[in-house]
C-alpha cells in the first residue's frame, strides 16, 4: 500500500527557512518545523532548494494577496492613496508574518544555487505589482506614468525597511504606510523634477 503523501504547510516551512536560508537550515530542522519524518520532505520527489523556492513563492503570494484587497479597497481613489494602502498592505504582512517577511526580505535573495534565479524572479512579483498599479494611477493623476518605476521601487523598499526596523505595531503602520508612500506625488504636485 502507498504511503499518503504529506501536505507541507508551506507557512511553517518559510518560518523554518527564515533564520538560515537556503543553505543554513538543515533537513532535520525543516522536518522538526513541519512535524514531519526527514523522508517525508522528499516524498514528492523535491530537493531542499525546490522547498526553499516553494516557501519564498508561497510566502510571496501572501504578500500579492494582500496587494490585490489594498487594490481592492483603495479603487478610485489617488495614486498616492493606492501607494499607502501597498505600503500598508507590506507592513500587515510582515506584523502578521514577520519570519515571512525575513525569509523574502533578508535570507531568500541569494545569488548561487540552482533556484537563485527563481527565487529571484519570484522576489521581484511584489514590487512589480506594485509598479504596475502606479503606472495606471499616476497616469488617472494626470502624472508622468514613466516614474512608477522609481517610486515603486522606493515605496517597497521604504516599506520593506521599516517592517524589518523593530516590526510596525498596528496602531503605527497607518503612519508608517505614509511616511513609506510620500514620494509618490500628489495630483496637485505634478511638476516635474529637475533632470540632470
């Protein structure tokens, strides 16, 4: 009779990851973590790399899934309200799953392995996201679309920094989400800067 496969708890297996990544976290921790016996990591035929690949890309679609309510809730409204709910949206995420938000934002980026690229690709899904939806609210703004690289960038990063800084209580993050979005313009705001 064939052995049932074991469904790993993909959260449980980011929060092992966190600490040591990719290559400092043994087998026998992962199976601990998961409440598993070590053969059973592998009873889908997957390396310890393919799980590292399947934490941080589960542990990125909860980030994407909270991207799309912060969408969701803040339609219609200024590209700078979007970009607070984004930056709100990053920090909900690392209160509520902070060795997630270490596993994407501090041990997963890593540049030798054969899911390095993967994992690299799957890191950038968020920011990308994030830029896609500047691009059209700058443009409804009446702004120059073109810079949403350049805000997107410094928005998840500003986000990123102070979810990392000591966490982001809840009662701060609103603050914190403004302080992040404040290089996204305002309509009123639409003077160019200076190039170079």
């Amino acid at each position: 009779m064939a052995r049932p496969r074991a469904n790993i708890d993909t959260a449980a297996l980011a929060d092992a990851f966190a600490g040591d990544g990719l290559r400092g976290t043994s087998s026998a921790t992962l199976a601990l973590a998961l409440g598993i016996a070590k053969p059973t990591l592998y009873v889908h035929g997957q390396s310890k790399a393919a799980l590292f690949l399947r934490a941080v890309e589960a542990e990125v679609e909860r980030v994407l899934d909270r991207l799309h309510a912060a969408e969701a809730a803040t339609a219609g409204r200024s590209a700078r309200d979007r970009a607070i709910g984004s930056a709100e949206a990053l920090l909900a995420h690392a209160g509520a799953r902070p060795l997630g938000a270490r596993l994407l934002y501090s041990t997963a980026p890593h540049r030798t392995s054969a899911v390095a690229d993967s994992v690299e690709a799957a890191l950038r899904r968020p920011r990308s996201r994030i830029e896609g939806g500047l691009t059209r609210d700058l443009a409804a703004d009446g702004l120059d679309p073109s810079r949403a690289p350049l805000y997107a960038r410094a928005l998840h990063g500003a986000a990123v920094t102070l979810a990392l800084d000591g966490g982001a209580p809840r009662t701060a993050r609103p603050v914190l989400a403004a302080l992040a979005a404040a290089v996204v313009p305002l309509p009123a705001q639409a003077t160019p800067w200076p190039v170079p």
